[in-house]
C-alpha cells in the first residue's frame, strides 16, 4: 500500500519557492521585453541566464 504524509509544508521550504518562483518569472519577461526590442545585450546578463545562480540575489 502507498503511504503519504499530509503534514503542511514547512514555512521557509515555501518562501524559499516563491522567492525562486519570483527570480524565474522577473527573468523570464526582462527576456521576452529584450528580446521583443532586439537586444543582443541579454544575452550578456548573467541574471537572465542563470537567474537561480546570480549573486546578489
């Protein structure tokens, strides 16, 4: 038989998501707005690269 837990997330597992969730989504329509203007420049911004991984954040 299959078993689960129905326990409520845990606070900082969840901020944490929607922090990442919000980087991921801010990235994404920068991107789309650069792109749309034909910027080659994003393709230098390390935070719309690799929005997880840039410092600062």
């Amino acid at each position: 038989m299959i078993e689960g837990r129905t326990d409520p997330p845990k606070a900082p597992f969840v901020r944490a998501l929607e922090a990442k969730a919000r980087r991921l989504a801010e990235a994404h329509g920068e991107n789309r707005l650069r792109a749309r203007r034909n910027d080659a420049g994003r393709w230098r911004i390390t935070a719309l690269l690799w929005p997880l991984f840039a410092k600062g954040r």
